[in-house]
C-alpha cells in the first residue's frame, strides 16, 4: 500500500467483560501507510500480537462503508476520531503524523455496557426502537401505496435527513450527560414529517421518551456537542421537534384522561 510509513504509539483500552476493571495497554506499531484506513491500522496490531502469542484487541465492524455504525471508536478524546462527518471506518491514517500516541477507548455511557475492549452492548437503542420507531399497517384490507400519497419536498427532505442516523451511539458518547435525545428525535422526525407516521404519533413519542428514560440515558443541556460529532450532520432541529411532539401527545393523553 502506498503513501507515507507511519511509526505509533498505541494505547488501547482493554476490558476482559461486563463489569470488570479494565486499564490502557500500550502498543508499539510500525510502517503504517497514511493510505489506510483506522480499522486497516488495527488489523495489523491484531496481526502483529497474534504473531506475538498475544491476545488481539476486540472491536466491532461490519460494513466498513460507514453504514452500519458498528465501528464506533473513541479516539483522542473525539467520537470516529478527529475528522468530521466520518465513522471510524471512513477515518484514515493520513490524519496523524509519524510517532504520534493515540489514544483508543469504547463509547463511555452506563447504558451502553463494555463487552469486552472496544465493544459496547447498544442495545438499548434497539429496545428503543422496539418501543415505537415503526409504523403499523393494516394489511386486511387494500393499503394505500406510500408512493401515492403527495408529501411536501421540504417534509420529504427532512425526513431523509432525519432516517440519515445510523444509530452509532457517537451522540451519546459525545454528550457530557450520556444523553440520547438526538438518535431518539432523528427516529421520532422521520415519521412525525410523514402522513404515515401520523396514526401512532402520540403513541410513539411517549413510548420511545420512556423507554430512553428507562434505559438511563442523560437529559439534553443543548450543548450542542451531539451534532458536531454526529457523523451523519443529524440536526439540533430533531430535539426541537421532539419536544414540541412530545409535548402536545403529553397534552392529548391528559384531555383523554378527563
């Protein structure tokens, strides 16, 4: 592989499971190419301790096509590293410099769980999602094609922007507060814009709100860190708009209860 030959200082959280006490390992690695990728550089230290008879370091990945979210990293004290709008698997090499010391951990939030090293259980974003981050249709009867039904392009827009989020959990992360609130307001958005989200709105937010709450995510301060970090420019919008949803379901529920 091409380019310039990078010489490193490795220090790698290393954890053994749920629960336990882990530390930073240091790790020495040479003749890293600035052409490849993050996830490429960690290969070759697993390479290298399994060369070693040394136990490899555990991380997650899956697409490396920055689609999945899986790769999820914390390096040098950023979420996906320090380029922009990039998870770690879109992160190269040719953003250090040779004999620099970087600095690798997993997600830090107590909802989302060490497994072990590198990889954290998200799947309180799944129970989440489960909770009302669907739209229900009726099949007994002939359903409405979604292609037929007219939507504004601004609504139809942000609605993509907002099913843009992969759900990497970098907001999290990044967040002094842990909190959740952007992953929950893009999946809210995405249907709340649409005239297919709008049979179960009230339903929804209430149930997705409550579940992120029970799953011990933080609370938004508004800081804003989430949609810096956020490798898919999910926008601050979303919170807004949740808030506002959540806010007349709150209501509508109290009318009924009269």
């Amino acid at each position: 592989m091409a380019g310039k030959l990078l010489n490193l200082t490795l220090k790698v959280w290393k954890q053994a499971g749920r629960g336990q006490k882990g530390k930073f390992e240091e790790y020495k690695l040479e003749g890293v190419s600035t052409e490849s990728s993050f996830l490429e550089m960690l290969d070759m230290l697993n390479e290298q301790l399994v060369e070693q008879d040394k136990e490899p370091v555990a991380f997650d990945h899956d697409c490396r096509e920055g689609i999945c979210g899986m790769c999820s990293l914390f390096i040098n004290g950023r979420a996906h590293g320090p380029d922009r709008g990039i998870t770690t698997c879109q992160l190269h090499m040719r953003m250090f410099n040779d004999g620099d010391t970087i600095v690798i951990e997993p997600w830090r939030s107590a909802a989302f769980p060490v497994i072990k090293d590198l990889i954290v259980d998200r799947t309180a974003f799944d129970r989440i999602q489960h909770a009302g981050g669907f739209v229900s249709v009726n099949t007994s009867g002939n359903t409405i094609d979604a292609n037929a039904i007219p939507i504004e392009k601004e609504k139809a827009d942000k609605a993509f922007a907002a099913a843009a989020c992969i759900g990497c959990g970098a907001c999290v992360a990044t967040c002094k507060n842990g909190s959740a609130m952007l992953f929950v307001s893009a999946k809210v958005s995405q249907y709340a814009l649409l005239p297919q989200g709008k049979v179960e709105a009230t339903r929804r937010v209430l149930n997705m709100v409550r579940k992120m709450d029970e799953e011990g995510f933080g609370n938004c301060t508004n800081t804003g860190a989430c949609e810096v970090e956020c490798p898919k420019g999910i926008s601050l919008e979303n919170i807004a708009r949740m808030n506002r949803e959540f806010l007349h379901a709150s209501i509508v529920n109290d009318i009924k209860a009269e």
